[in-house]
C-alpha cells in the first residue's frame, strides 16, 4: 500500500464517521502529517480523480476513490490479522500501520490464504477502534495505543 492508499483509507474512515466530507485537519491528523502535508496529497488525490476537494467545506471520494480506498482498508484488516491470530503480535495495530506502507497486494492476497477474514470485511472495521470490529471481541483487554 502506497502513501496515497494510506490517505484514501483515512477519507474514506473519516467520511464514514462524519457522515459526510472529512475535514483537512481530520485526515493531517489520521495520518500522522500536517495539514499542508495533508493538502498537497489531498491535491494529488484530485488529479488522480479519486477526491474532490472544496475548500472550506472539506474531502469525499470519489467512485473510485472509494473502490480504492476499501481495498486499502481491506488490506490493512488483512495485516491486524494476520498479526493478531497467526503471530500472536499484542501490538498488531501499532505493526498493522507501520506494515500497511510497505506491504503490496501480492503480499497482502498471500496473507489473506492464511487468515480467517471475515467476508463483510472491510465492513467489519470499527473506525473508532481502528481495528477490526472482529478482532475487538477476540482480544478485549489489549493495548491498542
């Protein structure tokens, strides 16, 4: 997953929590940058046709920015998995982020062979928890931050 896949995912959870656009500041925030960090790629996403900025007002997706934005929340939840229920990792969010940049999809549909996801991903994620709704119930008590 590249940085641009990191920045769909966070819209696209955003959107999903507000019901509506994601604030500039919200998506710096989820992804760890500043906002005209945030701005710069938020840009480059329009260029692509993935996002649709209008200032003051905030970011949506596009289709296909939510297309791509759900296969990369999908391989995220492939990654906390496979963490979680092969490895046995207690820190799996904490390693889910940190691989989710540098994991690609043959990879990821490699690890997928391995794990028991849910079909409903990645509908199952729980954008407050940033976690698998299903894994919450499994590992109640964990560290998650």
């Amino acid at each position: 997953m590249n940085t641009a896949d990191q920045y769909l995912k966070a819209i696209y959870l955003i959107q999903k929590q507000a019901d509506g656009p994601a604030a500039t500041g919200a998506i710096a925030d989820a992804v760890d940058v500043s906002p005209a960090s945030a701005n710069e790629m938020i840009g480059k996403l329009e260029e692509r046709g993935l996002a649709d900025h209008e200032k003051y007002k905030g970011v949506m997706l596009t289709d296909d920015g939510i297309v791509r934005a759900r296969d990369a929340l999908q391989t995220y939840c492939i990654i906390e998995r496979f963490l979680a229920n092969v490895l046995g990792v207690e820190e799996f969010r904490e390693e889910a982020g940190e691989l989710e940049a540098v994991i690609d999809d043959t990879v990821a549909d490699r690890l997928d062979t391995i794990i028991d996801r849910e079909p409903e991903c990645p509908d199952c994620f729980d954008a407050e928890a940033d976690a698998c709704a299903c894994l919450e119930a499994a590992f109640e008590g964990t560290a998650s931050d």
